[in-house]
C-alpha cells in the first residue's frame, strides 16, 4: 500500500499478458521526485474482501503492485507492520 499514491492500483509490467485489462485511456501522474508523467490506464478487477470491484489500472517498471489510497476510500483499512499484512474491509 502507498499513501502517497493516490490513484487505485498499479501492477508491475511483467503481469500484464496474464490479466484481462481493458485501455481506459492516459493519466498524468506528479511523482514523489517532482516529475510528471504520463502512463496509460486501464481498467481491471480485484477482488477484495471476497468481492469483484471495478479498478483502474496503471503498469510500473516496479516489481512490487502498489494499491492507492483512492481504492481504500470507504474502507477500513488495517496496517499490521509487524506482521507485513493488511486487512481492509468494505
């Protein structure tokens, strides 16, 4: 999870071929350097707390999947650091 991300999901590139995204469109995109970008945006689906939901999706060079704090809107969401989980509840 990235606080400071705040769009939905972004999945590293290499998933790509083995998920069913749609092309949504482009996004412009500041990052924590100060620079903008531009990346393409799709939309997918995740399944959290055993329910199908709607995300748009953006794709990073990155090996880690980051989910955004505008995915957690109306959630309740649970960092447990110690223990390297997060709970989130619709």
């Amino acid at each position: 999870m990235d606080t400071g991300f705040n769009d939905e999901f972004t999945l590293p590139r290499i998933h790509f071929n083995e998920c069913d995204l749609e092309f949504f469109g482009k996004e412009k995109y500041i990052l924590a350097n100060g620079d903008l970008v531009e990346e393409d945006v799709y939309l997918g689906e995740l399944i959290i707390d055993n329910k199908r939901i709607n995300v748009f999706v953006s794709l990073t060079n990155d090996v880690d999947a980051l989910i955004g704090t505008r995915l957690l809107d109306n959630t309740i969401t649970i960092l447990d650091f110690k223990n390297y989980n997060i709970t989130v509840q619709a």
